[in-house]
C-alpha cells in the first residue's frame, strides 16, 4: 500500500537571530517549502528565544506580531 501524506497547511514562523533554536527553525521552514508549503519566517536581528512574550512593547516586536496577524488574517 502506498504511503499517504496529508497536506500539511501554510505555515508561519518567527525567530530571532540569536534564538537557540534558529538554525533548526530556518531548517523546517526551508523543508516546508522544498516540500511544497507555503512557509513565511519572520526572523528579528538581535532577539533571543521568545522575545515577544517580554519585549512586546519594542517596535520590532510590534511589527512582528503585526505580521503574524496579517498573515493569519489573510489564511482565514
């Protein structure tokens, strides 16, 4: 029996550049799109691991979190 793979929706992801996980992060949106998903990464120069849970009041912040709700607006 063949193998089915489901369709696997868009996908929208953010790092920043000093994240510990930034270069596996870039890695599975890089695969996403050789496997044919629309994959949109929003990277922030400087940011560590969940900058947007307590620099939310920063304006680089704000623009990335303003993408993402573009974005998720715009999948709906």
């Amino acid at each position: 029996m063949p193998l089915v793979r489901p369709e696997l929706p868009p996908a929208w992801l953010s790092t920043g550049d000093i994240e510990l996980f930034y270069e596996e992060i870039c890695e599975y949106t890089r695969r996403l799109r050789e496997a044919g998903v629309p994959a949109q990464l929003e990277v922030i120069e400087g940011a560590p691991h969940a900058v947007e849970l307590w620099a939310f009041d920063v304006d680089v912040v704000k623009r990335m979190l303003a993408s993402a709700r573009q974005w998720l607006g715009a999948q709906l």
